[in-house]
C-alpha cells in the first residue's frame, strides 16, 4: 500500500473519509488464497540459476555487433556504400 509521501497537501476533510472508507474496504486476499498462490508460483517458476561467468563479455560482443550493423545501415543509407 502507498504510503503518504510527506507533502504538504491536505485533502479536504470529506475526502479524508472517502479515503479511509476506501481503504477499509480494500478487498485482500484470504491467507488460504495467497498460500495456494504461492505454492503455484513455486511450482511455475523455472528456478534459473546464476548467471554465466562469460555473460559480459556475450552481452559486450552482442552490443557491439548491433553498432556495427546500425553503422553499417547509416553508411549504406547515406549512399556511401
């Protein structure tokens, strides 16, 4: 739930009983509910390990052959090529 965020901005007071209302009568879910949930998540989840030791230098690699294409396109573009 958001909390106030300290501004100085009051409501006026009709809507401050609009807003606690509202917020009494928040709908939220049974601990029933968000334990199945859970359970489901649990199983759904494809559990991924760490990453590669090698992930920067394959990110890296993969950067630097998109701004070699995207050069290549404006080079191409530009009528040069």
């Amino acid at each position: 739930m958001t909390e106030p965020n300290g501004s100085s901005d009051e409501l006026d007071p009709v809507y401050e009983v609009l807003v606690d209302r509202l917020r009494a009568l928040r709908p939220f879910p049974r601990p029933a509910f968000r334990g199945a949930l859970r359970r489901h998540l649990v199983i759904v989840d494809p559990g991924y390990g760490p990453r590669p030791a090698n992930l920067r230098t394959f990110v890296a690699l993969w950067i630097v052959a998109g701004l070699l294409l995207l050069a290549l396109g404006a080079v191409v573009a530009v009528g040069i090529i």
